[in-house]
C-alpha cells in the first residue's frame, strides 16, 4: 500500500505513513523491510517522522529511532481481533495521538 502524506496549511507536510497488513516476526517485531522502505521515503521527501499501521498484531505503539539519522518511525498495531466498535477506538486514538505529534 503507498504512503501517505500529512498535509498542514502551515506549510509542507511533517509526518508520513503507511498502511499494510503483517504478522509479527517470531521474535515479536516487524520486518525490517517496511523501516527500510520508510527511511527512504523519509529521506527523499525530507519528512522527520514516518508512521507505520499494522493491521495485524496487539500491544502498544512504540517508536524506533534510526541510527545516525533525524528520522523516527511510529510502529502502531490495529487489534483487528477486536469488535468493531473497539476498532473505531483504536483509529480514533491513532488520529488523536498522530495529529498530537503534528504540534
């Protein structure tokens, strides 16, 4: 799935991110290929945070800090286990604490 832009109208946009479905890793993470993919589009388009959705997996969000870089990736996991009331609730803090990181 492509990445998305956050737009302001205070000017150019700051964050970034991406939406994709995928298990954990056995050893309780995410592949590595989607931080890569993310530190990319970091860099080209100059934006400081990147915001990964799983759509698979429970547990907190946490973000990962790339070595000898300014950019930091957001892991957030969507419980899809859940009814589909809860599921609103987890977008619902997703925007919350994503449009809170814009200030």
């Amino acid at each position: 799935m492509p990445a998305r832009r956050f737009h302001t109208s205070d000017g150019p946009s700051t964050e970034l991110e991406r939406l994709g479905v995928r298990e954990l890793h056995h050893l309780g993470r995410y592949a590595n290929a989607d931080h890569y993919q993310m530190l990319a589009y970091c860099t080209a388009l100059q934006v400081p945070r990147a915001w990964l959705v799983y759509a698979a997996g429970s547990g907190q969000s946490q973000v990962r800090r790339i070595k000898n870089t300014k950019v930091e990736i957001v892991e957030y996991p969507l419980d899809l286990a859940q009814p589909p009331r809860l599921i609103l609730d987890q977008i619902g803090k997703l925007v919350e604490v994503s449009v809170a990181s814009l200030a």
